[in-house]
C-alpha cells in the first residue's frame, strides 16, 4: 500500500475586502433623500418650481424625478471613484444618516413656517 504526503496549504494572506461600491450606494441613498428635501424647500421659498410631468400628481412628479436623477447621479460617480476601495464603513453610514435626517425634515411643513 503507497501512502502519499500532502503538503499542508500555506495560510492564506488576508484579502482586504473591496465595500467602495456598497457604500457609494448608502451614501448616494443620503444625498437622494436630502436633494429631495433642498428641492421642496426651494418649491415652498418659491424660488424653484420644478415641472409637472404627470398632471394628476401635480408638481410632486417633476420635484421626485429630480430627486432621483440627483440621487442616480450620485450614486453612479461615487461608484466610478470608489469601486476599488476600501471604505470606512462608519464614517459613510453617519454621512448617510445625516442626509436623510436633513432631507426628512426639509419636507415637513413646519420647517416651511422657519423660511
């Protein structure tokens, strides 16, 4: 009977994981939500009036897809300039957290009464 030796496998170097992608889209869901806010903000000061691109729903349809192509816009170059990297997790979600809060609370009416 032939017994065979094999080798034990070298520990493998620890691989830094690549997160840049995952959290350009957290920290592109914080810009949307507060473009959204600055954009209602403005609409209620009167000094943008986004169309309307759908008549049923009034003004809120050309204040939401500006919203959204703010968002898809940053999103997609946080994307391109952070896909190779690694990210702080930590300093992303509390730049996200902070937008959203802002981009809630600029929707409110009573925040309107404060302009």
């Amino acid at each position: 009977m032939r017994t065979t030796t094999v080798p034990i496998a070298s520990p493998v170097e620890r691989q830094e994981a690549v997160n840049g992608s995952a959290m350009a889209s957290f920290l592109g869901a914080g810009i949307g939500a507060c473009a959204m806010g600055i954009i209602v903000l403005l609409n209620e000061a009167g000094i943008f009036a986004a169309p309307t691109l759908y008549a049923p729903a009034g003004g809120v349809s050309g204040r939401t897809t500006l919203a959204i192509v703010v968002w898809l816009a940053g999103w997609g170059l946080l994307h391109h300039r952070w896909k190779r990297l690694e990210m702080a997790p930590h300093r992303v979600y509390i730049a996200t957290l902070v937008l959203t809060v802002l981009g809630i609370l600029a929707t409110f009416p009573p925040v309107w009464g404060l302009l």
